[in-house]
C-alpha cells in the first residue's frame, strides 16, 4: 500500500483550479519532492495532503487514512512542519518542545534534536526573538518530535544560509536511513536533486512529470554540449555523426549539441579525420534544463 495516495485531486478557489486533476502515489521510505513555478499548487496541493484543506474533487489517502476525517490518528503518526511562528511567540525554544511533547504518546528526547539541528543554544530563548532560519529548525524539531512515519516538509530551506542548509539535507537523509517516508516542497533544484527519490513538477496545478532526477533529465533535459578546440577547421561532416543534433563554431571553438554516446562518436569521427583536439568541456543538462522545458520558465524566475 501506498503511504500517500491522491487522485484526481482538483482544489478550486472560485474559477481558479490551483490543483487540477493531480494523480500521484509516495511508496513507503522515498523522499519525494514538489517543484513548480510561483503560484503553481504546491502548497495548496500538501495542504490536501496534510488535511489542512480539502479537495473540491478527487480522494486521498495518507497511510490508508482520510486525511480530514482521520486527522486525529494520523496526528500521532505524520509530521508537518508549520510554516508561521503565531502560535508560539511567548513561548521559548525548550517550552515549545515540551508542549509538543505532551501531546503525544512517544514523544523522543529532544534535547538531542535541538543538537541536531544545531539551535541547542536556543533553548532558552523566545520563538519570536529567533532568526527566520532558527525559527524554521525548531519547526522541524517540532514536526520531528513525535519520529513521525511520514513527514510533511514546505519550504524545508528557504530562509537558511548554506551551512545550515546542507545540515538540514543530513536530518532529511537520516530520517530516510529510518526507513522514514518525506514529502517536500522545494524551489531548489540541486535541493530536489540531492535529496529526492522523485520529483514531481507542478505547473499551473498540473502534475506535468514525476520521475527520479536522472529519469526527469534523460526524458525532458535536452541535450548536452560538448566543447571542442580543434587544430584545424571544424569538419562538415561532424553533422552527420549519430547523437548530434547540431554543431557551430564560434571563434575557434567548435561547439557540439547532441544526446546518447554523440561525444564518443563526434571523437572517433574526429580521430579517423586525423584531426587532433587541443581542448575540450562537456556540459550535461541538469534539473534547471528539466524545469525550463517543462514550464518555460528557469527556477531563478520562479522563487
Ligand atoms: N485560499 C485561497 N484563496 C484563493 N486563491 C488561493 C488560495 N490559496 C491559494 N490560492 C491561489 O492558488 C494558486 C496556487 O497557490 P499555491 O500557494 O498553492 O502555490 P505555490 O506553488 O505553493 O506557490 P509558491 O511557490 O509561491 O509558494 C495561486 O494562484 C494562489 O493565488
């Protein structure tokens, strides 16, 4: 069974279907992330997930519960990270995680968590006198102190320098080495590339892909470039080498587009021309070629 299952899930605000018709299933231990432009349904789409908002039309199940209905059960065993600090600003860090605490049947130490997520020496201060990024680690100290079986994550980074970033991508990575399942929303591709099992691209509340990176890549990345600087003039042959989708010169550099082995075929072409190559890059498509050509916008429009 499915940890997370949802389909045809629209989410309609008046004419607006800010999720439309999304069909997608989360296996138990994969970490899967949700991309998208602005505005694409991200956050309406896991807030049906998390039970916080409710479908116009199509059915979800979470660990084989409604997520609305059976949200008293599934409180005890999936993890949100909230995303606003009003319900906690006269409390400090420790008295937050203690409240927490309580409200569940096995609740983990979480003065080891605090450690963790590297806030230890907060505890005594106010949620509300924290940094963005420090109020954001005790979010996920507080979605983390039930050690949930599924874990709900919006924005998991968007506030954190790049240390404590990458030190949240290690709690992310654990949580999966315990056999834990994650979903999350990020509007960082080398974030959905480090961490995701999957990615889902959403854009204007459709799920336009999901697949793992190297899946999304081969199938929607286009293609790669290699880089030559030849000790004679580009050959006009090189265009009909099996792979290469086109070739330019510019300056003396010869410049080589094409998919599969067209590299190791466009340099044995080149070795039986008795042409010698002085110089040479490659450069492969990555997430941001995915996410251009499946939305038409780069990411650094999107956030
Ligand atoms: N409560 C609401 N009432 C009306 N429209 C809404 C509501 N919530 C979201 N929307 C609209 O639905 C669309 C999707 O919004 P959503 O917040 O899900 O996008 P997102 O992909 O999370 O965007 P971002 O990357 O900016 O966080 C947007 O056009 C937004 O204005």
């Amino acid at each position: 069974m499915s940890v997370v299952s949802c389909r045809d899930v629209t989410r309609s605000f008046g004419d607006l279907a800010a999720v439309d018709g999304v069909s997608l299933s989360v296996e138990q231990n994969e970490v899967v992330g949700i991309i998208g432009p602005n505005g694409a349904g991200k956050t309406t789409l896991l807030n049906c997930l998390e039970g916080l908002d409710v479908p116009t039309s199509g059915s979800i199940d979470v660990l084989g519960f409604c997520p609305v209905k059976d949200a008293h059960v599934l409180a005890q065993r999936v993890g949100v990270q909230l995303q606003h600090a009003a319900l906690l600003p006269r409390l400090k860090v420790g008295e937050a995680l203690e409240l927490f605490s309580s409200f569940y049947a096995r609740p983990m130490p979480w003065r080891p968590l605090l450690e963790t997520l590297g806030i230890a020496a907060k505890e005594k201060s106010y949620v509300a006198k924290l940094s963005g990024g420090e109020r954001q680690r005790v979010f996920i100290a507080l979605a983390l102190i039930h050690d949930p079986e599924l874990l709900f994550l919006d924005e998991l980074t968007t506030s954190l320098d790049p240390q404590a970033r990458l030190a949240m991508w290690e709690v992310v990575r654990d949580i999966r080495r315990r056999g834990k399942t994650v979903v999350l929303t990020t509007h960082y591709m080398e974030e959905a590339e480090a961490l995701c099992d999957r990615v889902a691209i959403i854009n204007q509340g459709r799920l336009v892909a999901l697949d793992t990176v190297r899946g999304l890549i081969s199938a929607h990345g286009g293609d790669s470039t290699l880089r030559l600087t030849l000790d004679r003039p580009t050959p006009p042959t090189l265009t009909s080498v099996e792979g290469v989708s086109s070739v330019n010169s510019d300056n003396a550099v010869t410049i080589i587009r094409g998919r599969g082995a067209f590299a190791q075929n466009v340099l044995s072409h080149l070795t039986q021309a008795g042409a010698v190559v002085t110089d040479m890059t490659m450069s492969s498509p990555g997430m941001e070629e995915v996410f251009l050509n499946l939305t038409g916008r780069t990411m650094r429009e999107a956030p």
